[in-house]
C-alpha cells in the first residue's frame, strides 16, 4: 500500500509540475480526497499524505474502488 501510495503522490507531482511548473507545483493539492478499501490503511495514507502534502485538507473514505488491484484511491482539488 506504501509503494502505490509513492506511485500515486509522484503521478500527482508530475502533473502539477507539468501545469504549473516546478516553483508552483511544490505546494501539491489543497484539498484531497482519499479513498481506502480497508480502513487499517488509513495510519499509512494519512502519514503520506501528510508527509507529502502537508497543507492539504484532507478526507478519508471507506469503500469500493473501481480497480480491484488498488487499495487506494485519491482525487484532488488544486486552487490556482
């Protein structure tokens, strides 16, 4: 679950720096939505998240994710 939650925050990063470009990019989300299939994850997710976007508001969520080879989904919200 580490492992694709570094994929997932490094795919983030790159389409931020692709956008906005690297100075602006650095600050990540701001608002995030993190979807978990099962709730144990939630300590490694929130570590993460906030390791790597500390200023992000975030929300946890139990559920379904669409792709039964993930445990985590995350959407975001970035304000310009």
């Amino acid at each position: 679950m580490t492992g694709q939650l570094a994929v997932t925050f490094d795919n983030i990063d790159r389409l931020l720096e692709t956008v906005l470009g690297p100075e602006d990019a650095c600050r990540g989300l701001d608002v995030v939505r993190v979807y978990l299939r099962d709730p144990k994850h939630l300590a490694a997710a929130r570590k993460s998240l906030e390791s790597r976007m500390p200023l992000a508001k975030a929300a946890y969520l139990y559920g379904d994710i669409c792709r039964a080879e993930l445990e985590v989904e995350i959407e975001g919200v970035r304000r310009l």
